[in-house]
C-alpha cells in the first residue's frame, strides 16, 4: 500500500502535476482512509483466483492494492492526463515482474464487449454521477455479465439498491432483478478530499444465474417504468394505458390474489411481484 497516495499533499501535488482537479461534475472524490480500501476489498472477497473488472482507476488507490490480491485486474479509465502516470508504473511493475494488470483507456461504457473474461468480479471506487450508467452497461447491456460486484457509492444510492418492498424503486428494482444485494458498510464523507456533502456505502451485488432472454429483459422494465412513471399514483392508474380499461377488473383480480388490493402503489411490490405482473399482463 502506498501511503503516500492517502496524503491529501501528496494528491494535490499529483493533481497540479498532472493537470487535473477532482470533478464536482462526475462526483470524484479522492479517498485518504486506507482502512476503507481494505474494508472493500474485504467486502469483494476476491482471492488470486480471480479476475476482476475495475473502473476509474484514478491514481490507484484501489487498482495497486487490488492486483496484488487476484490473479488479474483489468481497469479502465476516461482520463488520458494520467496515461504517463501509469505507463510509469507499469512499466516498474515489469521489471519486476510484478505487473498483472491492464489499464484500458476509454469510457468503459463504450468498450467492445469481448474485453471482458468469463467469470470476472468488478470492485470500483464509482464516481457519484455515473453510478447507474455503469449498473445499467454491466448489468443490463454486457451479455457476459460479471458473477458479483462491490462497489463504492454515494449512501442514499445504496440503499435505493437495496430497498425492501414499501421504499422500491426503478433502481432498486433493476438491480435486484439480476442479484442480491447487500451494504457492507458506510464510509463517512470525511474519509474523503475534497469532503463531498454525502456519505457513501460498500455495497455488494452477487448475481443470480438466470434463464430470461434480452427480450424478457426488455419487456420487464419496460413495464416497471410504466408502473413508476408517477410515483404517487396507485399503480393501477399508471398501468391502465398498457393493459387497457377493459382489463381493469381482471388485473385489479389478480392483484388480490397477490396479496393486494387496488390502491396499491409501485413501491410496494418485489421484483417478484412485478415478474407475477407482468405475466398476468401478457395474458390479458
């Protein structure tokens, strides 16, 4: 562990070096608790039998501690400044052989699909603002989906991810549809420079092994979204347009037998429910 890179000195140094300042735009904070590196990685699991996805690498905080941990890392990172930086340390790490990792460069949610390996695990310190786009990319859009993901995010997202039913959301939902998720831990806003005004959250998504298609898939948040598309709407009003007012009394039939009654709202439901719902839609 380097425990330079947890000086906020030393990172402002390496800031002005390299012509970079922390993002307010995409929430990049620096982390400066080496504790919490080792809480996450903890949390991860990972071992040297496993290959593990990274993104947004930064100065490698996470990325040095984590290779030297598993078998091999694959990070990518959308910051070319910092291309010197780590041909510097990859190149030490070589020498030594050492070095069991990649540095991709590029936006990970435009990478070409083969580039990631079969049965892969992704650990990532994510910036605030692209938190859902790189839920929805490996989760939704990869086809070679990762076995788990532990992930650092802001905390109010967290528990969005791992609500219950009464506090779901479309978030919430689109996770759970594909894996369990848990939070390992809350990481209070001061272990990080600059102080960000929110508190962040370990969690860990294990995916299940699933038989539905893309287009299940598809047609599932397509109608969950309908179903959110007013929160504070009853869900039957919501999904009215789609099922048709001539199912009305059937569907409001098949909620009772859920468990429910008509003034149910989207919240309220499972991703169980919701898969129930939509089987009972087609078959209107």
């Amino acid at each position: 562990m380097n425990e330079k890179l947890f000086n906020t000195d030393y990172l402002k140094h390496l800031c002005q070096k390299f012509q970079l300042r922390p993002s307010k735009e995409y929430g990049q904070n620096y982390l400066i608790n080496p504790e919490v590196i080792e809480t996450m990685i903890a949390a991860s699991g990972v071992n040297k039998k496993d290959t593990v996805v990274e993104v947004g690498p930064g100065f490698g905080i996470l990325t040095l501690d984590l290779a030297a941990k598993v078998k091999k890392l694959l990070t990518f990172e959308i910051e070319v400044k910092l291309k010197p930086y780590w041909e510097e340390i990859s190149t030490r790490l070589a020498q030594s052989k050492e070095k069991n990792f990649d540095v991709i460069w590029g936006n990970v949610l435009r990478a070409d699909q083969k580039l990631f390996p079969k049965n892969y695990k992704v650990v990532a310190n994510l910036p605030y603002q692209i938190t859902s786009p790189v839920l929805k990319f490996f989760l939704e859009d990869l086809e070679n989906k990762p076995k788990e993901m532990t992930l650092m995010v802001q905390k109010e997202v967290a528990e969005r991810i791992c609500a219950k039913p009464g506090e779901m959301s479309v978030l919430g939902l689109s996770v759970q549809y594909f894996g369990q998720a848990q939070i390992m831990g809350e990481v209070k806003n001061n272990n990080f420079w600059p102080v960000p005004q929110v508190d962040s959250a370990i969690i860990k998504i294990v995916l299940d092994k699933t038989t539905t298609t893309r287009a299940e898939d598809k047609a599932f948040f397509k109608f969950v979204k309908v179903g959110f598309a007013q929160k504070r709407k009853l869900l039957i009003k919501n999904l009215l347009p789609t099922i048709g007012k001539q199912h009305k009394e059937k569907f409001i039939a098949e909620l009772k037998k859920m468990g429910f009654t008509e003034t149910v709202r989207a919240q309220e439901l499972s991703v169980e429910n919701w898969q129930q719902l939509v089987k009972i839609s087609t078959l209107l």
